[in-house]
C-alpha cells in the first residue's frame, strides 16, 4: 500500500525551518534538497501574513457594510410586491410609488485577499449540488416507476404539428406559440431540448430540468398534470376512439398510466412548493418524461402557455398578449408576469425588473440586470424573438400552424 506523503501545518512548518536554520547557513542554498527548498520557499512571512489579515479585515467589513445594504433593499422589494398584492385584492389601483424605484446596490468593494499561508483555510464549504435529472433520466423514471416508455416523435417536423394542432385548437396564436418557442429555445430547439445543454457546445451542462418548445421545469409538469390532467385523459379518450389494433392498445395503456400519473400530482396540495418538491423526486422526473410523448407533449406545452392567457383574462386583461408579454408570465410566473403587463408604458420605462424577482433569482440572471427596467426586459425579449424567429426551426414551426 502505497504510503501518503506528510504534509506539515504552517506552525509546524515555521518550527522545522527554525530548527535548521543553522545548519542552512552552512550551506548553499542551490544544496538544498528539493522539498527543503520547495517548504522555504512556500513559507510566508509575517509580513505577508500581516498584509492578509489587514486586507482580510477590509474586505470583510466592506462585505457586512454591502450585505447590509442589499438586505435592506430586498426586504423593500419583497414589502412593495405585498403592498400591490394587497391593493389588487382590494381592487386599488396600483402606483409608481408601489415599487422600488432604485436600482439593487452593487458590491464594489475590495475582493477577498489571497491567503498566502502553504495550506490555506477555504473560503467556505460549497454546497452540495443539486442533482439535475437529464432526458435519459426521465425516460429510466418512466420506466421504473410507470412502466412506461413515452412516444417519441418519428421527426420533430411531426412533434411541431401535433404542438401546432392542439395550441391552435386552445385558442392560441401561431404569432405567440412561434415567437416563444423562439425564444426559449433560441429558434432551433427539439421537443427533447434541455436548458444549458447544446449539440454544438460539446461539454455543456444542463443548468435546469426545463426541457422542450417552451421549456418546462419537472414543477410545471407536476402542477399542469394536478391542475389540468383530467382534460389530458378526456383529450386521449378521445383519440383512442378513432384507434383500434396495437395502436388502440398503446393508447390505452398510455390513458393507464396518465390516470396514475395525475394521482400522484394530486397526492400533494395544490402550492408550487409541494408540486416543486414532488418534481424533484423519481416519480415526478416520470412525470416530467409525459413533455417528450407525442400525444401528451403537446397538451403540456401549450396549457403552459394557455393558463397564463387564462389568468390575464381571469384578472379582468381582455387585451390579447402580446408574445413578449406571454413570455413574461411564462418565465416569473403568471401572478409576477401580469404585474409587468399591465403596467402603463410610462411606469414600464421606470420601475426596475428588480421588482419581479428574488435576490437569488435576480443575481443569477444576467439578462434582466442587463436590462434593468420592465420597458427595456420586454424590450430586448421582442429583439431576441425577431431575431431568433427566421432561425429554420422556428419557420418550420409556423408553417405546422
């Protein structure tokens, strides 16, 4: 068994030099053996030392001093939006002054020294990460679970047309389901892509469980298959009827295990943190397999879509959404989304996107720190779908409708 080197604390280090140092004298430094020479050399000196922790101690203030501001401003946020809730309820109407109308403090204080110690402490424990289920994954979770294996399109021009078929049977426009698929998926996406991966990026990691035209996180299948699950069953039924042979068979068993899976969805109380809890399980990765079959797929992707359409009307916004405005509720939720929809022009070229979100969510999302205000976020989104919207795939799309 191969024997682990000894590594020497920085104290311990410090002593040993002390201790050779007469007999170093000696000697010439070139004579040194390797690892002595290598431990000299590593060894900081008090001065170093002392340089650290007079920055350390800067850094660290400025640090508290920045935390404590952007508390501050957060808790603001977070007291604004229950404000306009309040007032919504109440059927108020909603001001400029509901907001925060300054924009999140920006840490430009000194960054973290090095530590110049051999060994240094590490800066903090990182968390465990959070395990991302992959389209290989849903489809094993499907398997185990439901003994179910989705129907996968013979091409993605037959995944677009049943998308087309039933988004434009629920009501919705070719001008909003190409436009947002155009932008969540960048104009090229698959029915099977997942956020962060790409074919042409070779590496890449998934940095999400949303997958598909309008990109679906294991939450919103949960959620749409509890809310909506029973019209998915009545939509199948129906189809079955016209089926006889293998293919009546396959549906039927399909409708099976849909019944099953809507159960399940509605095991947990109907609040997105329980749907986002039973997501992150092996049944609701099963679950989440149903955005990758060519019959319940569709339903998913476009009730997505149709229940923020629903909500706005439901709310008393008879206008038709625009597609950027669509994409807003479907990227902060429903709730969220139509705050910045309905905002008069004026106040969108005012009120910070920072009132839409989390800190955590907001700092992660470069986009919207980019464009800092609802007027230039929906702004740069209708940019983003022009562009993306000749992409072949997104063509391919509309001409399904």
């Amino acid at each position: 068994m191969r024997r682990p080197a000894i590594r020497l604390r920085p104290g311990y280090l410090a002593l040993a030099l002390l201790l050779i140092a007469p007999q170093a004298g000696a000697m010439d430094s070139g004579a040194l053996p390797p690892a002595m020479a290598d431990a000299m050399a590593q060894a900081a000196s008090p001065q170093a030392i002392a340089e650290y922790r007079r920055k350390l101690r800067e850094y660290q203030e400025a640090r508290a001093a920045f935390e404590q501001e952007a508390s501050t401003y957060w808790s603001s946020i977070a007291d604004k939006r229950r404000g306009r809730n309040a007032k919504r309820r109440d059927r108020q109407a909603i001001a400029l002054d509901d907001y925060v109308l300054t924009q999140p403090p920006v840490y430009t204080g000194p960054k973290r020294p090095v530590d110049p110690s051999p060994t240094p402490e590490p800066e903090e424990t990182p968390r465990p990460r959070k395990a991302i289920p992959l389209v290989a994954d849903l489809l094993k979770a499907a398997a185990e679970h439901f003994q179910f294996t989705p129907q996968r399109p013979a091409s993605e021009v037959d995944f677009k047309r049943a998308y087309a078929r039933v988004a434009s049977a629920a009501g919705l426009t070719r001008e909003q389901a190409v436009r947002v698929y155009s932008f969540e998926t960048g104009g090229n996406g698959n029915h099977d892509m997942q956020s962060g991966l790409s074919a042409s990026r070779p590496g890449s990691r998934a940095i999400s469980s949303a997958i598909g035209y309008n990109q679906l996180l294991t939450s919103n299948s949960v959620e749409l298959m509890a809310e909506q699950g029973q019209e998915f069953v009545r939509a199948l039924t129906a189809k079955a009827v016209l089926l006889s042979g293998s293919q009546r068979q396959a549906i039927d068993h399909k409708i099976a295990v849909l019944k099953r899976m809507v159960a399940l969805a509605r095991s947990v109380p109907d609040e997105w943190a329980h749907h986002e809890k039973l997501g992150n399980t092996p049944q609701g990765w099963a679950i989440h397999a149903m955005v990758l079959d060519i019959d319940v797929g569709p339903l998913l992707q476009t009730h997505k879509l149709l229940t923020s359409v629903i909500f706005a009307r439901a709310k008393g916004y008879v206008r038709p959404l625009t597609a950027a405005e669509l994409e807003m509720m479907n990227l902060t939720g429903d709730g969220t989304g139509l705050d910045m929809v309905t905002m008069p022009q004026p106040m969108r070229e005012q009120v910070p996107t920072s009132n839409f979100f989390q800190r955590a969510g907001y700092e992660r999302n470069p986009v919207a720190i980019r464009n800092n205000t609802v007027a230039k976020l929906l702004a740069v989104t209708d940019a983003r779908m022009d562009s993306n919207s000749s992409l072949p795939g997104a063509k391919e799309l509309a001409t399904a409708f």
